[in-house]
C-alpha cells in the first residue's frame, strides 16, 4: 500500500508484535494489555468525533488503543508513555499512520496534557490503576482545556465518580469529579479481555468538562471540607469538621445545614454552600481554618 500521508499501511496483529519484541506487561507500572479489537473499536467510538483537534492517550502500552483511534479517523493522536520499551513498537505504528502519531517518552503525571495538540482536545485512555485518580484530578482542574474525557478505571472507581448521596460510593472523589464536570458510565470491561488479565473488572466512562463548576465555591476549600467530612463518614459533621474549623456546629447551622448529618448525606450542592460559609468566616476574621 502507499506510503503517502494519511494512508495506513497494514499491519500485523498486536500479538504477533508483542511476541516478536519480546514483550510483556510490567504490574509495577499498572500495565493490562487490551487485544480485542471490538472494545478498542467500541472505545474508539465513544470518543468521537475524533476527525478534528487532537486525541491525547496515556500509556498507550503495546498501542492496541491507538491504532484503534486512528482506524476510527483521528486526525492527530499524541500518546504519553514513560515506557522505553515501547517505544519502536509505537514507531511502527506511525510509520503505518503517517503524519498522524506523535509519541511523547515521559511521566503522565509530569506532562501538561492541557498544552499537548490543538483544541478540540479528547483524552482517551486505558489508565494505568495506579495513577489514573491523581491524572483525573489534574485534567478536571485544566477545565474545558479538554473537550471530552473517556477513560478506563477499575469498576470501584468508576463507582465512586458516579456516586450519589447516601450510597457507600459516594465521598471525596465523587463531588471532586461531578463538581467539575458531566459523568456517564459507558460499558463494562471483564478482566478476560485483558493480558495479563486483573483481578478486577474494568468501566469505560465518560467525562465533558464543565465550563463552570457545578456551584460556585473555593476548590482548595472544597477539598479541605469534603476531606474532613469522609475522612470518618460516620461521624456527624459537627464532629468531623471540628478538625478544620472550631465553631463548625456554629457555620453548618448559618449554612442550613443539620450538625447531626454526616458526609454522605450533603448533596454537592450543600458541600458547596459549606465551603462558602466555611470560607466567609475565615475572610471575616474568625479563628483560621489553617492554610488553604
């Protein structure tokens, strides 16, 4: 086949490339390769449109998602892996691809993922388990830097960015997520359908970034307030939060909000109007919540 830019050269199946460099998955790194070409395909798809911007994907691995997002008409994709040793496999991949991949060697969480590219941008990514909540968190902070976030967790954490209130899920992570964008869980993925397989199931879910924050409130104080509330859920509030701030029976009742009620309970939309209050207190000169 031609050579010309744009126009995929074939290539041999992903097992057969794994095999003949002599590679494996390293579980220090968090490494599952996905072969089965109708979840990367069905992956693909989610994510599109993918014909304009950039597609930045994490820990591409052996690139079984990658070509994936390339037969589905990226028009750009950029992939971040801090893995030498594939390297020359993700080099075959381009040459295939020609003009289409760009590989950058590095840490995930030291790359910038929100200067990568042109706008639109779409991130799309298998993650690695142990990382993929501290990349999350990063990428939600840059705003609507990126169009649309689809991406695989471990089912647990996937649980848990979809949470509602009064659920076992829902915490700390659940508010940090939907408090900064749209979550939509996808599809399920068994551990079959990796190599080597885990030993938990995986889902696909969908992030769109929201222009604003769901309620207005400060994100470092957010944190601060929701870490304190989880950090022993069954605690009251009037308890729990008495580690941030002193008088907290005093602000949750000027907040509307019952001093007998714990974390799980608070809508976002509560936590929200906590954070504030918390916040206009210390602006007007009460007793500092420590630094924020």
């Amino acid at each position: 086949m031609s050579g010309d830019k744009g126009v995929a050269l074939p290539l041999p199946p992903l097992r057969e490339v794994i095999a003949r460099h002599g590679l494996s998955a390293n579980r220090a790194l968090g490494q599952n390769f996905l072969f089965d070409l109708n979840l990367t395909g069905r992956i693909a798809r989610a994510a599109a449109p993918l014909d304009k911007g950039s597609v930045i994907e994490i820990g591409p691995g052996p690139g079984g998602l990658t070509r994936a997002l390339l037969d589905h008409g990226a028009r750009e994709v950029i992939v971040v892996e801090r893995d030498r040793r594939f390297q020359p496999v993700l080099a075959e991949i381009s040459a295939a691809y020609p003009g289409r991949l760009q590989i950058i060697e590095g840490d995930a969480l030291k790359v910038d993922a929100s200067k990568l590219g042109t706008a639109p941008r779409r991130i799309v990514a298998n993650l690695p388990y142990n990382v993929a909540t501290p990349l999350l968190m990063a990428w939600l902070e840059a705003g609507t830097a990126f169009t649309s976030l689809t991406l695989m967790f471990q089912k647990e954490v996937a649980d848990r960015l979809l949470a509602r209130p009064r659920t076992k899920d829902y915490g700390r992570l659940t508010i940090a997520t939907q408090w900064r964008a749209e979550v939509k869980r996808l599809f399920d993925v068994p551990p079959r359908a990796f190599t080597p397989p885990p030993k938990v199931t995986s889902t696909v879910v969908q992030l769109v970034p929201r222009s604003e924050p769901l309620f207005p409130a400060d994100a470092a104080v957010l944190e601060k307030v929701t870490a304190a509330a989880f950090g022993q859920r069954r605690k009251m509030l009037r308890q729990s939060l008495r580690q941030v701030l002193p008088q907290a029976e005093e602000v949750l009742l000027a907040a509307g909000i019952a001093p007998t009620a714990r974390g799980e309970e608070l809508s976002i939309e509560q936590f929200c109007t906590l954070a504030r209050a918390f916040k206009a207190r210390r602006v007007a000169g009460a007793r500092s919540i420590g630094p924020l």
